[in-house]
C-alpha cells in the first residue's frame, strides 16, 4: 500500500476484538518495520477490524468490519472495496505447508512481539 502512496507513517493504529494473535502480531510487525509505537485499540471484531496508518497526507485506512469484505481508503483518492475475508484453520494450514523454509520475517516479528510484551 505505501509503495502505491508513499508517505512517511507518523502513527499507527490496530483494532481488532480483544485478545486475538493476529492483532499482536500485526502490531509487532507493523513496529518493526515502521519502527513506531503501535497503538492497540479493542474492537467488537472480529479478528482485525481495522489497521489506520497516520500520515501528513491524511489516513490510510483498511476497515474489515465484518471479516469479509474490506474497504480501503487513502488520501486523495475515492474509497474502494478489498476482497479480504477471515480464512478458515484448514485453509491457513494447507498454505503454511506449502512453505517449509524458514520465515525470517516472521522470526524477526516474534522477536518484536516479545520485547514489546516485556517477556525477552
């Protein structure tokens, strides 16, 4: 999305129902890769209702507030719908086995999660 509209992120926002992993570890990967304080906001979900990332331009919004239909808007630019449903375990599972190598990406978020928890 910041390839499309390149903007330095000056805040950034998650909500999702509270307790759910994908949130903490979106959170922890949005912050490491942005290196910004991610706020965490509770939600009535489900899952991940809404990622804001705050620029001088304006928001840039992805809003999923059903878990299946997405709409993403930007600055400047008119509202558009993003096909984004919640996937089913079977589904994650089978493309998590196409990929047996290691994950550096997702290595390196576990890592940030963790100091971000205080547990490292």
């Amino acid at each position: 999305m910041l390839d499309q509209h390149p903007a330095k992120v000056t805040a950034v926002r998650v909500s999702s129902e509270r307790g759910h992993p994908s949130a903490a570890l979106l959170r922890a990967w949005l912050s490491h890769c942005l290196k910004l304080d991610v706020e965490l906001v509770a939600s009535e979900g489900p899952a991940v209702t809404e990622v804001m990332l705050e620029t001088v331009q304006g928001p840039i919004t992805i809003s999923r507030p059903d878990g299946r239909e997405a709409s993403l808007a930007t600055p400047g630019r008119p509202e558009r719908p993003v096909s984004l449903r919640i996937r089913e375990l079977p589904e994650l599972l089978s493309e998590e086995l196409q990929h047996l190598d290691a994950d550096e990406i997702y290595e390196l978020t576990i890592q940030k999660l963790l100091d971000l928890e205080g547990a490292s």
